[in-house]
C-alpha cells in the first residue's frame, strides 16, 4: 500500500472519528499491507495516470502501485470501479 494512501486512510478517519480513532486505525492496518514509499517512477507512473484519467492523484497512486505489483486493486471507490476497464491493473469492486 503507497504511504499515499496510508495518509488518506488517516486523514479521512481523522476527519470523521478523530486523531485518536485514526491513529488506532492505521496502527491496525500498517501490520497488514507492506508499505511502499513512492520513488520517481512511481510518481511519473502516477503523473501519467492523472494526465489520461479524471480520478484524484491519491488513487492514481493506489493504481500505479497495483499495476507495478501486478496485484488487483481492491477498492470501493467509483472514480476507479467506473473506470476499471480502461486502468492498467485488475480492480475488484469491494462495494455492498
């Protein structure tokens, strides 16, 4: 998981629940994923994602990543879900 990522997780939890709530949050799940600093390629990978796809740079993080792993992505999100088919990795729809 990009650290990208690991602060939108934080931030967002943040902002609904509180620090607290967010900070046991990402204390649970950083022993579950392997935590990927973005390098230059990860961020030119991003970059060039952003530039052909209308979704928030953060997700094109979690693609970059994804498709550089050859891992599929697992996501509720619509502003990828809808564009699956046109990303450069497999998504799964995580959504009820």
């Amino acid at each position: 998981m990009s650290w990208i990522n690991l602060v939108e997780v934080h931030y967002r939890t943040s902002r609904d629940h509180g620090k607290e709530e967010a900070d046991r949050a990402l204390g649970e799940l950083r022993p579950r994923v392997t935590e990927h600093l973005p390098g230059v390629s990860a961020m030119r990978a991003a970059a060039n994602l952003k530039a052909s796809h209308p979704m928030a740079l953060a997700d094109c993080f979690a693609v970059g990543l994804a498709a550089s792993e050859g891992a599929v992505l697992l996501t509720g999100d619509p502003e990828i879900v809808d564009r699956a088919e046109s990303l450069p990795c497999e998504v799964k729809d995580l959504r009820p």
